[in-house]
C-alpha cells in the first residue's frame, strides 16, 4: 500500500506544474519554501536571498533558480488586471494565434464549397464563414442540431476526400 501512496504522490508532484521542472529543482523548491518560513517565523519579516543560502548551504544563484521554480507553480489570470493606470486585462494583451490554413488550402476552399449539395454547403458557410453555432444553424434550416452536426461531419469529410484525390 505504502508503495502505491508513493506512486502516486510522485506522480502528483511530477505532473501539478504546467511546465516540465526537473525534480531535484523542484525539491531545492520545496526546502527554500520550508526554510522561507522557518526564517520568517524566526527574524519576524521575509528572508533575504542571503541568508536562505547561509541557511540551505547554497549560494544565491541556486536559491534564485529554486525560487523561480517554486513562482512557476502559480497561475495567472487573463482577467487579472494590467497597471495602475491601464483599464485593460493581461488577456486583451495576448497575442491572438496565427492562422493555422495553409495559402494553397485557401485557395482550394471556394471549390471544394462549391461542390457540396446545396444543404451542406449552407451548413458549412454559416458555421465557419458566418461562425455561428451548430443550435442557431439548425434553427435557420429548419433541422435538429444532432443534424446539422451530421450535415456538417459529411460535408467535412467530402471536403477532405478530394484533398486527397488527384
């Protein structure tokens, strides 16, 4: 039993941090945070980078790179707001991605549209060219939403096919 706790507490810590810390940076973390708070307990205000190292036998450098480490753990918000003086969020300052479309599959798209039947290809301009959701294209074409997803499934995957023929 006390194998399988081991497991997955291993786990947990291998895998609770978005980015990939190698383990003996993440356990120089955890002692700078333990004697982070021996420290501040003892001398009554926050340790300076000195004297965690003085007090783990480290220099400053490691007690930098640990720290770093341990501030990785925390999420952000989008919504948390930017400044003082700026009304925005961190989220409108991120940059939106890059189209993922190829130039030559753009090109190819008027005609593989046109190809489909008539119902289809209703479907498919009004979800992805009018970016509306699969319930209000099934209330302008007079279907079920479970259809309108079958519709929009068939014309995809006829699209694709002809990618592929010669």
């Amino acid at each position: 039993m006390a194998c399988v706790v081991g497991k997955l507490k291993c786990h947990l810590r291998d895998t609770s941090s978005r980015l990939h810390i190698a383990r003996p940076l993440k356990e120089r973390s955890l002692r700078l945070c333990r004697a982070a708070d021996e420290l501040h307990q003892r001398l009554g205000r926050s340790p300076t980078t000195a004297e965690l190292a003085e007090q783990l036998d480290m220099d400053e450098e490691e007690v930098l790179d640990g720290l770093a480490a341990g501030g990785s753990r925390h999420e952000v918000s989008l919504d948390q707001p930017v400044g003082n003086e700026l009304d925005g969020s961190l989220g409108e300052l991120v940059v939106a991605p890059a189209a993922r479309e190829k130039p030559e599959d753009l090109l190819a798209l008027p005609g593989l549209v046109s190809t489909l039947p008539e119902l289809e290809r209703e479907v498919i301009v009004l979800r992805f060219f009018q970016d509306l959701d699969q319930d209000t294209i099934a209330a302008r074409v007079g279907f079920s939403q479970m259809h309108v997803s079958r519709l929009q499934r068939r014309a995809l995957a006829r699209m694709r096919a002809q990618l592929v023929e010669p």
